[in-house]
C-alpha cells in the first residue's frame, strides 16, 4: 500500500466541520465500508459525517419508486451512529434535483466520491454539490473512447485510482483500505475489517418468535438459510435447485430433522411459494425481509448454516458468525467472504458461466468434506 503523502491534508480536515461522502452502496458494499466510515469518524470526531447513497437505478417511472423508496439499505445506514445526515431520496431525477440543491446549502467544505461506476458522472456531481469546496473522487484510467470524460475529471480537486497500480488484492477490503489510505493516510488493518451488524432487539425477539409459529427452535434441530436470489439472473440459483439440494440434505442422517428457510425478495415470493408447494418441502418456510432490513441478519444469527449465492446474505453471514456456503462466480474472487474459516466457497467451472450451473452434488459434497466448521456446529 502506497505511503505517499495523504492526497486530502492533515491541515485541511482539521480546518473543516464537516464531510459529504457520496457512494451508490449496495448492502454488500456497506457490509466492509461500514468499517472504513466508522473508523474515519473516529480518527476526525470534529467532523461531522454526512452520507449520500446514491440510487444508480434511478427512474422516471413512478411504477417502481415504491420499491426503490424501501431499499433496506436505507434502515441500516440510519442506524449508523457516526452518519449524522444521510441523503436517500435519489431515486427519481426529481428527487436528485431537490437532493442537491439540499446538499448545496449544506455548503460543504469537503466532498468525496467513492463511486466506480460512472466515476465521471460523480465527479461532477460532488463539484454540483460543493463548487467552491475541496473536492476529492475516483479516477479510472481513461481508455481513448471515454476521453470525453475528461472535462468531468478536471472538476476535482485530487483524485485516486478505483486500484492501486500493482498492489496485490486478496479481498475487496484491500481496495477500500487503500482508498481510505491514499485520501486521509487512515491506516485500517486487516484485524479492524471484519464485517459487523448492531442488531436492534426489537428484530431478534421478531425472529425468535417468527421460528416458534414455524415450529423451528434453535439448539433444537439445525436451521439451514438457503438465499438463491441476487439483484442479477447471472448471481442466481435455480429454485429447483434449491428444493432438489433440501431433498438430498434430508435425506442424510445428519440432516434429517433440519429445517429450512429459503429466502426469497419480495418480487419473487410468490414464484418460491410455487416451488415449495410443487416440491411438497417438509420443514421448509419461506422468509422475506419486508418490513425492514434488520429482520434479515436478526433471522440469519439464528440459523446454523447459511448457504447464499454472491450477494449481500453471505457477507451478513461473516457479520452474525453463522457458518456460510457460498456459491460463486469466477469472475470477482474479491468479493468471497472475508472469514475464511467460517466460510467455504463453491465457484463455476469456467469464468464465463453463471452461478445457475453450479449443481447440486458439488454443494452436498462441500458439506460432506471441507467445510469443517459446519461439521462442528451443526453435525453432531
């Protein structure tokens, strides 16, 4: 990791009251941001945190807003108690247009992008939001087909690449850490980068008693959390695949009285419904976190497995200390789950396939062979 000069100054944020981060977050992105922000505000507690998560799929059509308003991500970072202001409404053009002309009477001293989709577009934006602060963003290289991007890049103040040039990166938390390092020189170890979630009581005791009305009590019979569904078709598991891999865990021994949850976003919960039924599952619930984001990882700490395809789920897993199956990918190594020895992970054959052709006896024979913390927790 570089050690060159931070490229926002010591002298600079000590002369500044606040901050304005602008990030398109996922939850998956802000299962290891969390930590980079947290540490941030506890290096400058002077400065005041402010967060703005922008809605990359932002719409005209008024259809979807209902969905977009409700992204769970939402709860999360409210929760947060280093962000004293978040910017959530982005989710139409009219509602961006009304979020910046707030954000400008903020007049922040300081602005930093941490987009790498369409660095360009955020680029401008932070100027648009602070046009006579300090302003800071990401910077690909320009291939000679986006040199028109170059006037956008030109509104920053400094900037830093989405990688740094030859750094070796074993994880995604690597590539944040060196962000986090090259812009304020804020070191964050590997030990300070494990995932983390504040779970609220209200939604443990909510999850708790959702298990007792399914007949599922933990300590009493294992609880398997099986998630198929990604924002992608390519991150997808098959939901046959999902009812042909219960079947053959029940039929083990070790697995016999197990009971299941399949996991299922709110737009697929009644093609899931379908399958379940179709497939006649014993002990086999559909759950959805509807009502709010905290109910995910509230029911996911109850569970002793989770097996997830590459997305938010299996990261919350690391967060709650469930053991986890991932199914993934060759494409984006980087973004495995970061507590290897909680976690094991089954990718495609080749790079070029989807999560869709990974079958069903290469996860029963993951769970028979190398996944030893599954066996200590769950088979006995």
């Amino acid at each position: 990791m570089t050690s060159a000069s931070p490229k926002i100054s010591a002298d600079l944020l000590r002369k500044s009251d606040k901050i304005l981060f602008i990030a398109h977050l996922a939850l998956g992105d802000f299962t290891y941001l969390q930590n980079f922000f947290q540490r941030f505000s506890q290096a400058y507690p002077h400065l005041r945190v402010h967060l703005w998560v922008d809605e990359v799929r932002r719409t005209s059509k008024s259809a979807e807003w209902k969905f977009l308003k409700k992204y769970s991500l939402y709860d999360w970072v409210a929760q947060c108690p280093f962000f004293e202001k978040i910017y959530d409404r982005t989710y139409s053009p009219q509602l961006l247009r009304e979020s910046i002309v707030e954000a400008q009477s903020e007049h922040y001293p300081l602005v930093v992008s941490l987009a790498t989709l369409r660095p360009h577009f955020y680029a401008g934006l932070a100027r648009e939001i602070s046009p006579h602060g300090f302003v800071a963003g990401i910077k690909p290289p320009l291939k000679l087909f986006e040199l028109h991007h170059q006037p956008a890049y030109r509104k920053l103040d400094v900037a830093i690449p989405p990688k740094e040039a030859g750094a070796a990166q074993m994880h995604i938390t690597d590539t944040y850490a060196g962000w986090f390092q090259q812009l304020f020189g804020l070191d964050v170890p590997e030990s300070a980068r494990h995932p983390f979630v504040d779970i609220p009581e209200q939604w443990l005791d909510a999850a708790q008693r959702q298990l007792a009305l399914w007949g599922f009590y933990p300590g009493n019979g294992k609880i398997v959390f099986i998630n198929p569904f990604a924002k992608t078709k390519k991150r997808c598991w098959p939901l046959d695949k999902v009812a042909e891999l219960i079947k053959a865990m029940q039929a083990q021994e070790a697995w016999r009285d197990a009971c299941f949850i399949v996991n299922a976003v709110p737009q697929e919960l009644e093609r899931a419904r379908v399958m379940i039924g179709k497939h006649n599952l014993a002990r086999t619930e559909l759950f959805s976190a509807e009502e709010n984001f905290f109910q995910l990882p509230a029911m996911l700490r109850l569970c002793d497995l989770i097996i997830s395809v590459e997305t938010a789920v299996m990261h919350l897993a690391n967060a709650v200390g469930v053991p986890v199956l991932a199914l993934m990918r060759q494409k984006n190594p980087e973004w495995a789950p970061i507590d290897e020895k909680n976690s094991a992970v089954i990718t495609t054959a080749t790079r070029r396939e989807w999560v869709d052709a990974i079958p069903v006896n290469r996860v029963m024979g993951q769970l028979q062979s190398s996944l030893t913390v599954v066996a200590d927790r769950c088979v006995k």
